[in-house]
C-alpha cells in the first residue's frame, strides 16, 4: 500500500514579510533502514589489530553499527607453563582478565577519539577462552555480520602473508572475515576483485553485505573466471544470474582469464586493475580451498597488500 507522507515548510512572504505555511506531498517514500551492522573485531593490543579496528571504522562509517571489541585470553593464562595448581591458576586468570579491562578501556578511549562516529556504539568484551570458540559464540548470540581483523597479530611475523590466528578465524569462523594488512592506509574501495569458478549457490545474506559495502562507495567488483575453457555449464550460467541478482548496487564486470594458475591469474589482475580489495569464498569447490590446501598461504607467492573479504558461504 502507498503510504502518503506531508511536509510541513515554513517560509516568509518577500512582499508583507509574513510567515506562511506550504505543504508538500510525496508517496512511496522508502523508510529509513534501522538495521544494525554487527562487527566483530579482535585484539591482542597490537598495533595491527587497532590498524585493523581503524578500518571497521572507516569502511563502515555509513552505517550504524554495533563493534564488538573481543579480547580472548586463555591462551595468555595457559601460557603460565609454571602453574601446577588450581587456585594458583584462578589467580592468575583473574590477574589477566584485570589487565585485558584496563587496556580494553584504553582502547576504547583511542578509538572513540579516531573515529567519533554517532553512528557506531562500541563493545567491549574479555572472555576466558580460544579465540575461534568466543568468536563463534558471539557471531551466534548477537547475529554478527562480519569479523574484521589485522592479518597478523602481536607475533608480527613478517615471513607470512597472514598469522596463525588469522588464517584459523577464515578458516573455521562462521561468518565472513576482513583481513586488514598492517601497512594499508584506508581509501574508499572503489575496485573490488571477485574470483570465482561459478561452481557454489551463494548466500543472499552474504551477497547482500558484500551488495551494501558496493553502494556505499560506488564500487565495481570484477567477477573474474579462471578457467582456460571458456564455456560455462548450465549451472553456472544460473549461479551467475543469481549473483547479478545479488549485487545490484555494484558496477559489475564478467571477466575470464585462461591463466591456469589461480594465484598467478589473481595476483596480476590485483596489480594491473588497480584492485583496493579481494574477496572470494571458503567453502569446497572454491578457489579459497585450493588456497587454503597449500601448507601456508606465503608458500603460494601471493602477499595481498590490500584487504582481503572471505565469504563462508553458510546458511544463518
């Protein structure tokens, strides 16, 4: 049903300087999304992780949006090798947990001071567990979005494209992930690369986040298929229409390449098109798994210097 709305608008006569009211009248006029972005971000403290929380702010800055800020610190209690008994163990679990409050407050104050958003409302959150685990269990209670997040953390090592804990958080969390390099500085993502083999039905709520982060910035993403036979099957044509379907607010390219070598083909279409971001998907039969099969994603060659979104591809 159309829906009438009037406008009020007071204005002053120019010839007797009388006030005066005229009304306006417009149908069908769209509602204002009250959608809340749910974004999780995990630190360690480091500096890649806060460079990280930076980003969420930035490319999100349209929407608003609740950020969580997870610390998960049973790794830093177990670490301990030395603690033998229970009490000693509670003790010193609560002396970490003290800690992770105190800089979690401090963080909070950086980065409402970075990015004095009243769109966004931060969360602050130090839980007792693995990282995975406490991130899967808020994506679960709070219907996270997306998980954005450094590429490395405190351990810093600059011989791999991503830390341990990276490449387990895109591996194994249920939502998509952003991974954010240490060095990037952030500008509108304007070019987005989307490898893709056609094979997988995607997920309308994933397309849809990937849609809106498109309209936010006027983005073209670039579908690139990487196949030496250019001739799709029946079901691709039709995975296709549906992503045509999904990310009508991009400006959308149909690209192929008969580059056999998948990470050769990506990493030159990211340096010849000037491409601000990567994204692909995790699941079997996709590009990403043939990634994630090799014992370390730096073996492969492919040290991504720009954003890189992973879709999951689950039902939620």
């Amino acid at each position: 049903m159309a829906k009438l709305y009037i406008f009020f608008i007071f204005q002053t006569d120019e010839n007797h300087g009388l006030a005066f009211f005229e009304f306006l009248t417009l149908k069908n006029v769209p509602k204002s999304s009250s959608t809340m972005r749910k974004i999780i971000v995990p630190t360690d403290f480091s500096d890649n992780a806060f460079h990280a929380l930076k980003y969420a702010c930035d490319i999100f800055k349209y929407e608003r949006s609740d950020i969580f800020i997870l610390h998960a610190f049973a790794d830093e209690v177990y670490q301990q090798g030395n603690i033998t008994d229970r009490s000693t163990l509670e003790r010193h679990k609560e002396q970490v947990y003290q800690s992770s409050l105190e800089e979690l407050n401090t963080l909070l104050l950086k980065i409402k001071e970075y990015a004095p958003n009243p769109r966004h409302v931060y969360k602050t959150i130090a839980a007792f567990g693995s990282l995975i685990d406490e991130v899967n269990d808020l994506v679960d209670d709070e219907n996270i979005d997306i998980v954005v997040m450094g590429t490395r953390g405190v351990a810093n090592d600059r011989s791999a494209t991503f830390g341990s804990n990276t490449l387990y958080v895109m591996k194994y969390v249920q939502c998509p992930v952003m991974a954010i390099p240490e060095d990037y500085v952030f500008h509108a993502p304007k070019e987005l690369l989307f490898p893709t083999n056609y094979l997988i039905p995607f997920k309308k709520r994933e397309l849809k986040l990937l849609c809106e982060l498109s309209g936010s910035f006027r983005s073209a993403i670039h579908m690139l298929y990487i196949d030496p036979l250019k001739n799709l099957s029946l079901r691709q044509e039709d995975n296709k229409t549906f992503l045509k379907a999904g990310l009508v607010k991009a400006n959308l390219f149909f690209e192929t390449t008969p580059e056999k070598d998948k990470i050769v083909a990506i990493t030159k279409y990211i340096v010849h098109n000037n491409i601000d971001m990567l994204v692909m998907v995790n699941t079997r039969h996709s590009h990403m798994e043939d990634i994630f099969m090799q014992s370390t994603v730096s073996k492969l060659g492919l040290h991504i210097k720009i954003p890189f979104l992973v879709l999951q591809n689950l039902a939620r």
